[in-house]
C-alpha cells in the first residue's frame, strides 16, 4: 500500500516545525515530562523505535516522531529524555547528512540504509561465492553518492596457491582503476593492522553478502562484544551465508572511529538509478565511449562498439562489461514489473 503523502502546504509546515526544532526554539513539550534538548548520535533502528547514544556516551530507546521522513544508524539528531525513565524518550529533529548510502525499496522509494559514511568497506569472500557483480554494484553506488569505497577481499586463507593468483589478477584490476583493495583473513589476522589504519577516525559501514565475515571482521576489531554479534556457517543445503546481523548498528572503535554493521544481503539494488549514472561505476569505460560508431550505441549488439572491441582487446575486463550490461538488464526488468519512478 502506497503511503499518503503530505500537500506542498503540508510539507511546509512540517519542515518550519523541523526547523524550529534544530535551532531548539520548540517549547511545545511539557518540561515535567520531557529534560531539554540535546544532540545524539542513532546507533541502531527497530521499526518505530532508535537507539540514541547520548554525548555522555548512554543510550536511550527513542520514539520517532511521525513527521521525520527517516531515521537511520549514524543520523545526527536532536532528542528529549523522558524525565523519569531511560525509554520513552523522542527524537525531534535530524541534522543534514553530508553522505547517505541508499537502495530502492518496492513500497517506500529510495530507502537510506547508513547516514554520514565516509567510507564503504565492500566485504567480499571466496565463500559462499566470489560475487564480482555484488562488488560492482556497490561500486556504482559509492560513485552515485560520492562515497569512499575500499574493496576487501576476506578468508584468504581458504584459498589454494592457484586460487590466490587468480584473485591477485582481479583484485590487480581494481587497483589499477584506482580503488583501494585489501587482502583479509580473520582467521590469522592477516591484514588485519591494514584494515584497522583504513578505519581509524572515519565512519565506515560494512557491506556485502551473507556469510562474507563482516560479523567475524567486528569480533576481531571489537572482542568485548562478541556475545552480542553472533558468527555464521555456511549453509550446507543451499551453500549460501546465513544472516547474523538483522538490524544496521554503529560501533565506536577504540582506535579512533566508527564503523556500522549492516545485514548481509543477496544481491543489490540500483534499478532508482538512470544508465548514464551506473556508468559512473565503471570508469575505464570513458576511454572507449568515443569509438563507438552510434551516439546510442548500446554496447551489447550494436555495430563498432567501442567497449566491445577494448573488451575484446583487452583493454577492459570482460566480466566488467558484463556485469555492467547485467546491472541494466535488472534496472529495466524491475522497471517493466513495478511501473514506478524513483526521480
């Protein structure tokens, strides 16, 4: 079902409200009920409820008021304590982001999943399956948004000789695009001081697919929460990573920084996107766009194609191109079913 949405006068009187409410210029709550307003950081998000850590470092269930159009982890916002207990408290206001990672949603739009990164660390693993098409897919999305994105390869230990020269050869490719690319093993702690260096004072959000190692990545950076963020097998009936994390929370780092967990997902989506921003995510393509024969050239059948033939050549990898033209193949296809605009 469709959510009602708010008259141009409504929506104006609804933002004067939040204004108001950012400068702390809103009396209308009973001080007997409700201490002053302060800032606070959102650690966590459960349905119509956040967790706010306080700038004395305590937490408060929170009640989100009706008139925010989303909280979500790493949102700095503006709440009163409830006089008498630790729940019950609200939030009233949320500051600007300077950065959010988003994904489109069926029923509400273009979804916020993280707010204020500064940097997206791409968790990928040879198990349950190396998805080089999931990592092309947050790369688009760190390019749309402007975010930082560092590719990490984990369990490296699982890997035979043969297998860690085929992995250096494409981890090679994204470097030489210019990404940062890092090679991890939990289970040694190989990698690990690298890792740690790349977090320090920047909030960084892990991402990727279930069963990568994000929640054994969190246990090695923080050890004293362990009984509180469970580690996964791999299923032995479908083969696929098992979700351990069901709700996105930031944690602080004892080195400096923050860094949020996110569920683990299946697949990615960026059909709210237009083609000419997916393209964003790949920029060796720009070298080649000017050799195609067509302005429109579609770069799958159309004659002289400037990306085929430096696909052919070399110059551009294959599985590039590919999961470029697999990317857009889902955008129209889930565009063709729902019929919806996300602009």
């Amino acid at each position: 079902m469709a959510k009602n949405r708010l008259s141009k006068v409504q929506q104006r009187r609804v933002d004067e409200q939040h204004n108001k409410r950012l400068n702390r210029s809103d009396e209308q709550y009973n001080e007997g009920d409700f201490l002053a307003p302060q800032d606070g950081i959102v650690i966590s998000r459960f349905g119509k409820v956040a967790d706010v850590e306080s700038l004395k470092g305590e937490v408060f269930r929170c009640n989100i008021r009706r008139t925010l159009a989303s909280i979500v982890t790493g949102d700095r916002v503006i709440w009163r304590q409830n006089n008498e207990l630790q729940i019950n408290s609200v939030i009233e206001a949320v500051h600007p982001r300077h950065s959010e990672l988003v994904r489109p949603d069926f029923y509400d739009g273009i979804k916020p999943v993280a707010a204020n990164i500064d940097q997206i660390m791409i968790i990928s693993s040879v198990l349950p399956e190396l998805s080089l098409n999931i990592i092309d897919r947050y790369l688009v999305a760190c390019a749309v948004t402007n975010i930082e994105p560092v590719i990490v390869l984990n369990k490296i230990d699982l890997l035979s000789e043969t297998e860690y020269q085929e992995m250096v050869i494409i981890f090679d490719y994204y470097r030489r695009l210019g990404y940062q690319v890092l090679l991890l093993s939990c289970k040694n702690a190989f990698g690990l001081d690298e890792f740690k260096r790349q977090l320090q004072n920047k909030t960084s959000i892990l991402v990727g697919q279930s069963g990568v190692g994000k929640s054994s990545i969190i246990h090695q950076l923080l050890p004293e929460i362990s009984i509180k963020v469970s580690v996964g097998d791999i299923s032995e009936i479908s083969g696929l990573g098992q979700h351990t994390t069901t709700s996105t929370r930031l944690y602080h780092l004892p080195t400096g920084g923050d860094i949020i967990d996110s569920p683990g997902i299946r697949d990615f989506g960026l059909w709210h996107l237009e083609p000419e921003e997916v393209i964003q995510g790949f920029p060796e393509f720009y070298d080649y766009l000017s050799n195609c024969q067509f302005r429109d050239c579609n770069h799958l059948t159309d004659i002289n194609c400037g990306l085929q033939k430096a696909a052919e050549s070399g110059n551009i990898a294959v599985w590039r191109l590919d999961n470029y033209h697999r990317i857009l193949q889902t955008m129209r296809e889930v565009k063709a079913k729902t019929n919806r605009t996300f602009k």
